[in-house]
C-alpha cells in the first residue's frame, strides 16, 4: 500500500527555520538590524525574487533612474528582513513591547464603517506593506475580531509557520480555497476579514485592473462580496517609521464602491470600477512610499490575451538550491 507523501519542505522554509532559530533569543535593538542586513545581503546575492522585484520596480517606475530603484530594491528587502524579524519576536517575550510601539491614526474611519454594516462586520484592505504580520497582530491585541484570508502555498512547511504566527496572535485563519463561506459567516458575525489583494490572481479568479497603469488581474472576490453584502472595504496599511521598530498604522475612510444591479453587462462594468478603486488605494499606499511594500510578488504573471510574459526565468545558484533542498 503506497504510504501519503511526506508535506514538502523548500528552501525558503528552510531558511525561514534557520532565521527564526537564530532570531528567536535576541532583543529587538539586535534582531531587526540582523534582519535588515540579512535581508539587504539577499538582494545583492541575487537570491530568490531578486529578479522579480527588480522587473517589478522598473514596470512601475519607469520614469525613476536605475539608481533609484536599486536603493528602493535594497530598502525593501531591509524592511522585509525587519518585518520578518518582528514576527518571530512576537512568539516570545517582547510581543508586549513590539505591540506598544505601534500607534494607529484613523480609528475613527474604522469605527464609522462598523457602524453603517449590517453586524458591525467588514473587510480591511490591506497589501504586503510595511510589517503587515504586524498590523493584523495589533487589530487582534487592540479587541477586533480579526479574520486573516491567505494563499495557501505549496510549501507545507512554509504554510504552517505562516498560519501559526497568525493564530498565536489571535486571527482566525482561512485559507484562500474555502475562504467564501467561511468569509461570508465572519462579516455577519461582525468579523473584520483582512484581505491582501496585492497578487496575482489566477484567470479564473480575477479580472483586470489598472495598477501602476498596467493590466493587473485582480481577486474580484472581495468586491463582488462586499458589494452584495453591503459591507466596507476599509484601506489600512502599516508604515515603518524609521529603524527603531515603531510604526504607525493609517486607517483610510471607507471605499465608495457602487452596489452591483442593472443587467449582467453593467454588473460587470460596476465590478470592473469597485475592484479598480482598490486597486487604486493599493497604489496609492505604494507610491507614498515604495520601499515598504514586498517587490518579490510576480504581480503581472497573469497576462491579457496576446500579451508577452513580463518576468524572467528562474536562473544561477539559488534555483539549484531550491530543488536540492526539497
């Protein structure tokens, strides 16, 4: 009898294993900078990703000189090694610490949203930004009911240390494949269900829709629920302040997406305009400032009908690494 393969563990897992063993026992005046010269070293590696986020930057920022987006490229790989730094932190004895260095600003566009919902329930838009592990684990900590929709990866050990950072900070978890029941009771139950719709959606899951002027396919899912609803979509992002560790999160007024109706062509065009409008806000954060958002993300995979793919293939060392590894 053939026995269940084993879950696959690659290489990013790996190394992820590796940083937080010797992440875990530091103080957070040692780990972060340690995160931010890891993740500043990987970059000039030419590790995995480097590449994308360097397509990404000169898709997005055509207009800026090479300089410029090699100093953005290193910032944000810094902010990531830091980020990630602050989530293994926060398992241990300084969750206390790196929660209070954190203030919010906008609290009252979040509350104004909860109480024209239905349940008080909703989505908060958010994107890979600034320490974003970090933000869903103050919303948990400050008393909301917080609900964390994810991508499920094809690296198990990966998938469990991401989904176990976000229980042990008090989010329920849901996976992306059976993310639309489970959302639909959370936003009736008042739950805010946080929803990172900063990548690729696959064909079959998305529509197109300007980001950075370029055709994105975007997760439609989150629109067309909350217009249906009747619920917000409220825009939050947490932006690093400096390399001390603080931050501040800025909660945006709600959205003003239209309620889908009309005939089937219209509903489409209304849904086409809400999933633009946030994708709009998504931008917006960004471009506020480009070295806190995740470059890696291979955002422009999927193409219109016709269009020439966007992004390199996967070369050198690290690509080796990656299967050996496994």
């Amino acid at each position: 009898m053939n026995q269940p393969a084993a879950p696959r563990t690659g290489l990013v897992a790996w190394l992820a294993r590796g940083f937080i063993a010797a992440t875990r026992g530091l103080s957070p005046e040692r780990a972060l900078p340690a995160g931010a010269a890891i993740g500043r070293a990987w970059a000039r590696l030419g590790g995995p990703r480097v590449d994308v986020a360097r397509t990404n930057l000169e898709l997005c920022f055509p207009e800026r000189d090479r300089a410029w987006r090699e100093d953005t490229l290193l910032a944000s790989f810094a902010n990531l090694g830091r980020s990630l730094a602050e989530v293994v932190l926060l398992q241990g004895r300084h969750r206390a610490s790196l929660l209070e260095r954190v203030s919010i600003e906008g609290l009252e566009h979040l509350e104004a949203a909860r109480k024209a919902s239905p349940a008080g329930g909703g989505f908060i838009l958010t994107a890979h930004f600034g320490s974003w592990e970090l933000g869903g684990a103050v919303f948990a900590d400050r008393g909301y009911p917080m609900t964390s929709v994810h991508r499920a990866r094809g690296d198990q050990g990966l998938e469990q240390l991401v989904t176990s950072w976000r229980e042990s900070s008090g989010q329920q978890v849901v996976p992306l494949g059976a993310a639309g029941i489970s959302v639909l009771r959370a936003v009736r139950r008042g739950r805010l269900v946080m929803m990172l719709i900063d990548q690729n959606a696959r064909r079959d899951e998305g529509l197109f829709a300007p980001f950075f002027g370029i055709p994105a396919s975007t997760r439609f899912g989150p629109a067309h629920l909350a217009a249906q609803l009747g619920v917000p979509v409220i825009p939050a992002f947490i932006h690093r302040v400096g390399e001390t560790g603080e931050h501040i999160g800025r909660i945006h007024p709600a959205l003003e997406l239209q309620p889908e109706s009309g005939s089937e062509e219209t509903q489409a065009r209304i849904l086409a305009e809400n999933v633009s409008a946030m994708n709009r806000a998504l931008e917006d954060a960004v471009r506020a400032d480009p070295t806190q958002w995740v470059w890696t993300h291979r955002r422009f995979r999927t193409r219109p009908a016709g269009q020439a793919r966007l992004y390199p293939e996967r070369t050198g060392l690290f690509r080796r690494l990656r299967h050996t590894v496994r």
